[in-house]
C-alpha cells in the first residue's frame, strides 16, 4: 500500500530525497525507477521507527562524524548508517516487507 507522495523538484540537489511524507525526486521519469522508489522508501521506514525528527538528528550527526573520519564528502554520506542499508537492499523490492525494526542499526 502506498502511504507516501512523490513531488517533483528540478532544483533538489540530489535525485532523490525522503522528507516524511514525501518523496522529493529531481525529474518526473525517476517516479519509474523502482529501485531509487524503494530506497526512498526505505529512508520512510528509518524516519518513521525514529519517530521522524531524531533521524534527522541522527543522521546530521553520523554524517558529520563520518566527515572528520572520512574527510570527504561522498565517502562520509555513503556511510551513514541509514544509507548504508538504503543502499544495500535498494535492489531488493520486497524488502521493506521483511525487514526488521531498526535494521539500520547492524549496517
């Protein structure tokens, strides 16, 4: 069942993006692409078990982290642990249905 809402932004400085309720995606087309759906769809989930506002926090805060760690951008985004599993099982378009609470957490 769909519970979110796709917007199309030219503007959005990534392809896409999960703002609780939404999906914020760069072009109309990628509304198809199943796979960057799911993994949005994915971040929906994450914010929702967080209760939404503490994985924002949660997730500036990893980013920043990884950041010093890292010291540089795409490597410290890539490892945020919400985007860690997003990534990972992007592919797998039933896994939201199967997936465990706070999942993100062992990746």
């Amino acid at each position: 069942m769909k519970v979110f809402r796709t917007i199309t932004l030219s503007r959005l400085p990534a392809e896409g993006m999960a703002i609780f309720p939404f999906i914020l995606l760069r072009k109309e087309e990628y509304k198809r692409n199943r796979v960057l759906i799911n993994h949005e769809r994915i971040h929906l989930q994450q914010q929702l078990e967080l209760l939404i506002i503490p994985f924002y926090l949660l997730y500036l805060i990893n980013y920043l982290y990884n950041l010093v760690l890292y010291r540089e951008h795409h490597k410290a985004y890539l490892n945020i642990v919400f985007e860690r599993e997003a990534y990972k099982k992007e592919g797998d378009l039933q896994y939201l249905r199967k997936r465990r609470f706070f999942a993100w957490f062992a990746c």
